[in-house]
C-alpha cells in the first residue's frame, strides 16, 4: 500500500465522517464547519487525483467564501432549528431508502460509462502541460462559448433570484432609481420671497 493510498483512505474518511455530521449534528454553527472540514477533505482529494484546479476553486469558493458567509449568517441571526429538526428521525428511513437508490444508480450509470468508454491517457499528461494550463487552454480556447453562455445563465439566474425574493417592508424608505432620475429642479427647491423684518420688530 503506498503513501498516496493512505492518504486517500485518510481524506475519504474524515469527508465521510464530516457530511455525516453535517446532517446529524444539533448546532447549526458546528454543522456548517463540518460542512467546511468535508470540503476541504474532498479538496485534498482532488489534489492527490492531480486536479489542482478543482481543488483550489473548491477552497476558494466553497470554503473561503460561500461557507464563511454562511457560517456568519447563521451566527448573526440565531435561528432556532429545532422546530425543523423534528421530524429528522421519522423520515430518516425514507432518506437513507432514497439515497442508497441513488447511489445505485449512480454507480451503474459509472459502471456502464467506463465499459463502454474505451481508457485513453492524461490529456494534460499527453499535450505536456500541466493540469492547470491544460484546463484554462481548453477552457478559453476550445470552450469559450458555452463558457460565456453559462456565465450569461448564471448572471441571469442571480438577478431572478434577487427579484423573486425582494419583498417591500411597510413604514421603511426605500429607493427608487426611475425616480431619482426623472427628478427635476422645481421638485428639489422652491423658492419664498420674504419681506426683510429688523431685528426685535415682529412680524405682520
């Protein structure tokens, strides 16, 4: 058994071991750094698979940041989860059914792929670059238009998703950019002529 197999047994496990927690762990703080710890395991994984690139973008995006501001949001807002978690343990069977049903399928679906695929060497390892320059020439060379068409779909979906969940709050002021900008200088100001009074006369 060599020193890479032993480390991909270590860094399966503990991501395992992690997600389990995730989903049966009580405080929501302590499952989203498990969440953490399980994907910086499978990052390690990707980079003993020779996929720096995955790794790094998993650490960045998901750990560094996603997750960070996941983990500050359930700190800030103190939600009780408790009302949520009650019916866990009723339909836990009906869970654990449907992912072994899944994972099933999965592994056959792979099972099929690879006999059907024929084995072919490292495209990176072949074109003798590594796996990161491999990955950013085929990206921005060979795929750039289904690249900017899923950067067009994700721009889309995040706009859709602000819209659909913006909800106007009474007896708060809000914005309004059209507004704003057909505004014109006789709604701003107005001005009042006033007759000049001397100091201590009173006023008509």
């Amino acid at each position: 058994m060599t020193f890479e197999l032993l480390c991909f047994y270590f860094f399966a496990t503990v991501a395992v071991l992690a997600a389990l927690a995730v989903i049966s762990v009580k405080n929501p703080v302590v499952a989203a750094l498990n969440l953490v710890l399980t994907f910086f395991s499978m990052a390690c994984v990707w980079l003993l698979a020779q996929a720096e690139f995955l790794a790094v973008a998993l650490v960045l995006v998901y750990v560094g940041a996603v997750m960070v501001l996941f983990l500050f949001v359930v700190m800030m807002l103190d939600v009780d989860f408790a009302p949520v978690r009650k019916g866990f343990v009723r339909f836990l069977p009906v869970g654990i059914f449907v992912a072994v049903v899944m994972l099933v399928e999965m592994l056959m679906m792979i099972g099929v792929h690879t006999l059907q695929t024929p084995l072919t060497g490292d495209p990176a390892a072949l074109a003798g670059m590594s796996n990161m320059g491999w990955l950013g020439r085929s990206l921005f060379r060979d795929f750039l238009l289904p690249f900017e068409v899923a950067a067009l779909i994700l721009t889309v979906g995040l706009i859709a998703a602000v819209t659909l969940t913006l909800r106007k709050r009474t007896g708060t002021k809000l914005q309004k950019p059209s507004h704003q900008v057909r505004v014109k200088r006789d709604d701003r100001v107005r001005l009042v002529k006033m007759d000049a009074v001397k100091k201590g006369e009173a006023t008509p």
